[in-house]
C-alpha cells in the first residue's frame, strides 16, 4: 500500500495557506488605507497630504484601515470580506473602469484582485489561523469545573 501522496500531503495544507493569503492581503490593503489617512508609508495624495476623511476616499480608507486590520485578525472575516469586496468592486467601477478597459492600464488591477480574494473569503473563511477559528473552538471546548 502507498503512502499518501505529494498532491495529497501539499492538499491538506489548503487550509493553513487560506490562513497565509487572507494575512498577506490584508497586510497589503491595510497600506491603501494608511496611506490615504495617515499619508504612511508614503503619501496619495499629489505633493503629500491626507485625504479628508469623510471624503469618499477618506470613507475607502476607513474601510481599509479597519476592515483590513479585523481580516489581518480573521475576526468578523466573512462579513467584513464581503463589505470589503463590495468595496473593492465600486472602487473600480467608480475610479478605474472609466479610464479604460484594461485593468492594468488604469491602475485598477489591485482593486480587482482585492475584490476577488475578498469575495473568496467570505465564502471560504479565514482558515485555521484565526481569531475566528480560536473563538469557535473556545465555544466548542467544554468547560473544566
């Protein structure tokens, strides 16, 4: 009889790197946020600044800023995805679509993408490594009296 194979064994990491990618992203989105606010890590705004806040991109970077940190957390994850991707969605619609067709030619390739693992994930969930996840299993987990 043969053991489990490399298909399989790199398979049952599926949910591990759902975990990693849900992490990776938010990290990244959270710096779309930052930088609309906080003008960190560096400015968007043409010669520096920060947008207002209650600006429609300062309402984006509200989203970004706390709906990528509770992602980065996998706290709320399908909910806040879900927002998150609809987001995304008008985003590009909004900003980057009336520029043109092709996505990559109007900057709005990271908007798309965005949009899609967001959408993912509120499907999927945040994997194992999460606070969602930790929350589930303490509910689960008898109490010892």
């Amino acid at each position: 009889m043969m053991g489990p194979t490399l298909v399989d064994r790199w398979s049952a990491w599926a949910p591990q790197l759902r975990s990693i990618l849900r992490i990776v992203a938010a990290f990244l989105f959270i710096q779309y946020g930052t930088m609309k606010l906080f003008a960190f890590p560096g400015p968007l705004m043409p010669g520096g600044g920060t947008v207002p806040p209650l600006s429609l991109v300062g309402i984006a970077g509200i989203l970004e800023c706390v709906g990528g940190t509770l992602l980065l957390l996998g706290l709320f994850t399908r909910p806040v995805a879900f927002l998150l991707s609809g987001e995304m969605a008008v985003a590009y619609f909004h900003g980057h679509a009336p520029k043109g067709f092709w996505p990559v030619m109007t900057h709005g390739d990271p908007a798309v993408l965005f949009c899609f693992v967001w959408l993912y994930l509120s499907a999927a969930g945040p994997g194992p490594w999460s606070l969602d996840a930790w929350f589930s299993r303490a509910r689960r987990t008898p109490e010892s009296s």
